[in-house]
C-alpha cells in the first residue's frame, strides 16, 4: 500500500541521518532492543536512552528548570559511587538535582496495530507509562516509558542540602533502579522477540490459508497474543509497584480488562 | 453506530457505578476537568488524581517498593508544611519516600479521533507524558501524565536521612510544583474547552454542508486544531523542560512535526 511504501521511505531515511544526539550513538544498553526494532519492517527508534543517572545543576533563576539554563554535571549510564557525586557537585552554582531516569524509547510504528502489539509487550514487560501517539496525518509512534525514577535536589545557590552520607544512601537506591531498569530492558528485549515470533507464524499460517482459500479475510484473523508469549519470559512481577497509576488514592471505576 | 451505542452503555454503566477509590470522590482540583469531559458524549473518565504529596513508608524488605507493603504516612493534595512532615515522618519504620505526584487522569474515549484531540490538548497544556492506549477489542483509553514529579528518599529503616533544614527545601519545591500542576490543569481546562467548542463548530457546519450536498464525505473534512486554539490560552511557555524525553542526551533523529 502507499502507506507501508511512506513508511519505508521514512524509515530508511531516518536510519540513514546522522545521530543528532550530544552522545552521538545509540547506548550499549539499549542497542540490542533497537536493533531488534529496526530489523522489522513494521517498525524504526527515532529516539533512545538505556537509562542514566543524572547530575544537573539548573534553577539559578528560580526553581522552575528551563532545558536551556539547566547544564549537566554529570551524566551516566553505570552504577555511580558518592566521590563521583560529590566532585561534579563542587562544579554546582544552581539547584543541583539527582535524577535516575530509566529507559525511554520512541518507535514509529507502520500501523496502528503494531504500536499496540509493541505497547502491549512494553507494558507486560514494566515500562507501565508507555504510550501511543498518532499524529493529524496518522504518523503512529509508541514512547516506552517506565514509572521507576528519582528525582532528588541536592543544592541550593550552590549550597549542599544533604550529607555526604546521604549521597551514598541515594546512590545504593538509583544504582539498584538501574539494575531494576536493565533487567526490565532485557524482559522486554526476550518478550518482543517471542510476540515478534508469533506474530510471523500467525502471518505467515494466515498467507497460507489465503493461497488455500483464497479467501483475504484471513489476513485479518491474526492471532497476536503477545502477553502468552511473555508470561514465558516474565520471571519476576514486581512490575506493580507503588507509583502504580491505578493506585486506589485515585478515583477510580474498575472495569474488565479484556474490552 | 454499533461502537457509539457501546461506547454510550460503557459510560453510563461506568458513572452510574460507585467510586472505588480510598477517598471515595474526585479530587476538588481535577472535579472541573472531570466534569467537562464527563458532559461531552465522545469522553468518560475513568480515574483522576489532581497531584499530591505523598510520604510512603515502603520498602521494608529491601529497597523495592511493593505496593502490597507500602503504606501512606502523609498524603496531602494543598501545600504541605515541614511540620506536618516531620510528625508522619515518626511513625516511619521503612524507608520513607517522599513524592509530588501531578495530575493523572484516564479517560476512555469514543474512538481514536477523540483520544487524538485530548492527547494533543494534554501535550500542549504541559502534560509531555501523556499517551494513547488501543485494547485488543479497540477500548481507546488516554492516559494524562506529566514529566513534573519528584521522588526523594527521606530514611533507612526509620532513621531520618536528611535534615528538617532540607526537608522545609524540599517541600518549598513540592509546593512550587503543586502550584504549576494547577496551572497546568487550569491551561488543559481552558485549551479543551476551545478545542471542544470548535469542533462542536465545524461538527455542525460540516452536517449542514452533508445536508446542502448531501454528500457524507464533508463529514471526515472536519478541522480540527486544537494547537491553535491553545495558543490564545497559554500564558506560559515552560511546558519544555529538562525533563524533556527529546532531550539531547538520547540517540535522536529529528523529523518534521506535522507528518
């Protein structure tokens, strides 16, 4: 169709532009889940971090942080320790700011219905505030998002607020949201291969039965299931946590969830 | 249409039914946003939070909070004081986290055209996290999110981490936030409104024209632009954050907006 054709105009033409991202590459951690993505026809990254911690010294005129008077201190996508910290915090003259920030992904999507496969899959596997975009002209993007941050100041006018001892504290906590973050990425990597799997199978028994039958409904009777797949891949479900959304502090109305 | 009549028995089913949340009503700041979407046939809400500060003591085996043992030591949705802190703060035995939360709110709509409108609305009301959901079954949820929080661990097995000095820092900062979440919830409330009132517009002159013509096309020609209605409501400018998931830290490829 035009459409797929559009897409795959986009697509190669997005993959072939330079990486306009300060790092200029795509992060180790998330290279594997990207390449994965950008291997299927139905889908390309324009975007991705594997999830870093964060330095930023920003606030100086007030606290509200604008992107363009806020600067990095330090920036990383390991484990941190506190002497780390506490010399790019000497470089500080704002309102310094820790923040663990996992893993974000944007995916331009062919259709509709590969968003909601990937974002079904993102979700399974944790990234709980993932989300669909579709543009005025039908542009489908999905942003994986996960809930699992932090976000800590730690100065004022240059001033630290904490103790050194504190610092240690909050970084055993990010170091562990990062490892948290890097097994949830892995989850996700094993359940979309499997949802991807499948859905080849189901695609490829479909165009069969089309040969057979001669009968082009079956196209539309793909059975996408990715959640069976990934129940083989989940190990651990710790993916509800407190920052859960639906948390009952919210008004709230229950309703099935298969509709 | 078949989906519109099921649409409309969801809905009524939905507000005809109890509030299961802990707090039994909708949050006093979230109610006029609530309410406008509730009156408009394409939108029910499903859940709400205005924006809170909330003290969790969680974590009691181990750092990763589970929503099964984490309980509420402070949860206040008007500016908080480093008073009322330090008492809940006593009957912490865990590890106290505490968190501004901003405005969530799920609604599910009609059908994908109107999760669009809002999702565009939210975006440029500063709600940059906000997403579309599609169910198996084509349920079109919007989940309205922002990037605005703050998540900061206060003590270790009951021991207070930090000092009353950083805590009056930090609710200064939960309060500012607090007060740019109303704000923004005020922008959303005010942009919805004229992106509604101008589609119910070209709605009614598009029928008009179908009747005139009678040709049922004219009913996909309606323009809709949310965006240009916003911009005579929005005072502010500081939707852009460092928060922002375009940041230039991420792998990125840039691509025209209106695709």
């Amino acid at each position: 169709t035009d459409r797929a054709a559009e897409f795959g105009r986009w697509k190669a033409q997005c993959l072939g532009r330079a990486d306009l991202s300060r790092k200029g590459s795509v992060d180790e951690g998330a290279a594997g889940l990207v390449q994965l993505l950008n291997g299927r026809e139905q889908y390309f990254t324009t975007s991705s971090c594997a999830g870093r911690i964060v330095l930023l010294d920003g606030g100086i005129n007030g606290f509200e942080v604008q992107k363009q008077n806020c600067c990095w201190l330090l920036v990383t996508h390991k484990p941190c320790v506190k002497d780390d910290v506490i010399a790019a915090l000497k470089k500080a003259n704002g309102d310094a700011i820790l923040k663990f920030e996992p893993l974000v992904l944007h995916v331009q999507c062919r259709q509709l219905q590969d968003a909601q496969i990937l974002h079904s899959v993102a979700i399974d596997s944790g990234f709980r505030n993932s989300g669909i975009t579709v543009g005025k002209r039908g542009k489908t993007m999905l942003a994986v998002r996960s809930t699992h941050g932090l976000e800590v100041p730690l100065s004022h006018k240059g001033k630290l607020m904490v103790t050194e001892e504190y610092i240690d504290f909050l970084l055993k906590i990010a170091n562990q949201k990062m490892e948290e973050n890097k097994k949830r990425i892995e989850r996700f990597y094993n359940c979309l291969q499997h949802a991807l799997e499948k859905e080849t199978i189901t695609n490829s028994h479909a165009k069969e039965k089309i040969k057979d039958k001669n009968n082009s409904s079956y196209t539309h009777k793909k059975k996408r299931n990715p959640e069976a797949a990934c129940g083989k891949c989940i190990t651990e479900e710790n993916a509800k946590e407190c920052e859960n959304d639906d948390d009952l502090g919210m008004s709230v109305t229950i309703f099935p969830e298969d509709y």
